[in-house]
C-alpha cells in the first residue's frame, strides 16, 4: 500500500493508460479521481468512468467518478471544485487525457489546432495551477504528465512526397512537445516546495481499448497497458524532493529500478520483449 493516504486525480482515466493508473494507484491504497468523458458506453470504443470507478471499489478501493472534458474551462473548474469538496487536496496529479490529431499547416484547421493546445497544454496549466495549494500545504506532491521526451525537428533534407509528409504529420504532435517542455519548465519553479513534475511516455505500442477500436478491433502490439502503470507508480513513489524534471518511457523508468524481465507484460506468447516505438 504505498499511496495509502494519498489522493490521486488521474485525467483520461476512462479507459486505456489512465484506466490502468487508476486501478493501479487504488490497489496501492489511494483515493483516486477518475476522470474523462465517457459516462456512457460507446458502441465501438469499451469503458467509461463509472466502469473504472466500479473495478477499483470491487478489490475494496476508493474511488470517485467526475465527467470532465478538459478541453472546456467549466468542466476542468467543476472537477477541481468537486476534489476539494470530496477530499480537500490533490497529492498525484497525472495529466493522462490528450488530444491526438496529426497533420501539418495544410491538414490542419484553426479549431482542431486549438484543441490540440486546449487539452495537451492548457488544461495541464489549469489543473497544476488548481493543485498547487495543497500541495504546498501537504508539504509536497507528485505532477506527471503524458508526453514525450524533448526533441529537436527532424532536419529538412531533399523535398519528396514521402518526406514533406512525414515532417507534416509532427505538427500536430507540437502540443505534446511544448506541454513536455512547460512541464520541465515548472519542475524548476516547483522544486523548492518539493512538488515533483516528471513526463512519463510509452515506449511503444501498449494494446489499449483506444488503439484497438482505432485499428478496427485488431490488436495494438503485444504489450499491456500494466506496464506504463507500473512505471507511473514507480515515479509517484519515489521523494519529490529529489526526483524531479525527468521525461522517460515506462520501459526506462522500469529499467531504473532495477526491472529487467518484462515477460508479465507481454500478451503474445512467443514475445520476449515489449514494443518499442522505431529508432528506439
């Protein structure tokens, strides 16, 4: 039980990576906000919060369901003023829900570019901006959010179709970039109040109920979603004082702590390791 007296506010957590957080961080003794927009289930994508709340209360965990869209500002203040009502604090704030659309200057549109920043960014400014108090209260905290390492742009070698489209497909991964860069930018302010922020990313496929409904049922690699939870929980565990303004993959932050069989991940029986994005 190594959250036990914590209170965790897990965005996202509906289904895939931040269903899985959710259960994991209950089954380790926290009170956990789940969040996300589906409160009805979806005839092609499976989960919704109610569903995520009723497993962790079915192993004796603690758990509240609040509908949250956070990409609109009404919502992300009626699910800050709904955990301070219920529990009065926040001490692990894992910013998990993203929007995810790719394309370039010609694919995308003013709308969907503002959600891409309404969701990835400023939703996390948001709520890091509604969670700070008690933390700073409680002496400490936990923020993780879901995005990348930093990179630098692929450089701009000779013009081709295959090339001008793969450098065009980044754009709309900016968001996720930029909310990396803003997290590492707050573990610098924050640190004095012991308040850790980190960036945690899979390392590769992870099959999740999105992914498989994106990929019209097949499955999305051949490791679970487990493995990006345990690695979450490896990382909100650890001293905020000391571990702080790190962007890793589940598969690194494992490996950090000694972990080096992966086999209980893994969903396909001659698998012997997990997925990795290419070049990885």
């Amino acid at each position: 039980m190594q959250l036990s007296d914590k209170v965790a506010l897990v965005t996202g957590s509906s289904r895939g990576l931040g269903k899985a957080i959710a259960l994991t961080f209950a089954q380790e003794g926290a009170a956990v906000v789940v969040t996300g927009r589906t409160e009805e289930p979806h005839p092609r994508i499976g989960g919704t919060i109610g569903q995520t709340v009723e497993e962790i209360r079915a192993k004796s965990g603690q758990a509240i369901a609040v509908r949250c869209d956070v990409g609109v500002e009404d919502d992300l203040q009626q699910l800050l003023d709904t955990v301070m009502k219920e529990y009065g604090r926040v001490d692990i704030l894992v910013h998990n829900a993203a929007a995810l659309i790719p394309g370039g200057i010609l694919d995308l549109t003013p709308r969907r570019w503002d959600i891409l920043w309404s969701v990835n960014v400023r939703a996390l400014f948001v709520l890091v901006k509604g969670t700070i108090p008690s933390m700073q209260a409680r002496g400490g905290g936990h923020i993780l959010n879901v995005s990348p390492a930093l990179r630098l742009p692929d450089p701009v070698g000779p013009a081709s179709n295959e090339g001008q489209g793969a450098r065009a497909a980044n754009l709309g991964a900016l968001p996720k970039q930029w909310a990396s860069q803003f997290a590492m930018t707050m573990a610098q302010e924050l640190a004095q109040h012991h308040i850790a922020v980190n960036c945690l990313f899979p390392g590769g496929a992870r099959n999740t109920e999105g992914m498989r409904a994106a990929r019209g049922g097949a499955a999305y690699g051949h490791t679970s979603p487990q493995i990006f939870a345990d690695a979450a929980l490896a990382i909100v565990t650890k001293d905020p004082a000391t571990y702080t303004g790190h962007t890793v993959t589940d598969e690194e932050a494992l490996r950090a702590e000694g972990i080096t069989d992966f086999r209980r991940y893994l969903e396909v029986p001659d698998a012997t390791e997990p997925d990795r994005n290419p070049g990885r």
